[in-house]
C-alpha cells in the first residue's frame, strides 16, 4: 500500500479513583486527552463495569455519527 491515511486514534480508556471509604469516582475518554466524569460509585466493581460501559457507548455513539461524535 503506497499511502495510508491518517485516522484518529482511539484510547478506550477510563480511571478508578478512590475519592473516600468505598467511594470510587470514575471518568473515561476516548481519545486520551479529554476525560469525561462518569460518576461516584460505591464498589470497585462497579466504577470499573461503568467505566467501561461509559467508554464504550461514547466510541459506538462516535462511530455512528451521533452528537458525542469526534470534533
């Protein structure tokens, strides 16, 4: 292949923080600079399922051309 375009790169990626006794705050990106707050959860478990499940729904909603799509 003699020319390869350039696409965004993609970072689904999202951090657990413990804010407090069992108190995780979670906040996701996909492009690895801007991160978005996803919320306050009471369990590691859950904050890791949230981030995960926020990431995701962020990169189909961006691929499908919905309003969270790529600036």
């Amino acid at each position: 292949m003699s020319g390869q375009s350039k696409s965004p790169a993609c970072y689904l990626r999202w951090t657990v923080q413990k804010v407090a006794d069992r108190m995780y705050a979670v906040a996701a990106t996909i492009d690895g600079i801007e991160y978005d707050f996803v919320g306050n959860y009471k369990s590691i478990r859950d904050a890791q399922k949230a981030g995960r499940r926020y990431a995701t729904d962020l990169m189909h909603n961006s691929m499908s051309g919905g309003q969270l799509a790529f600036k």
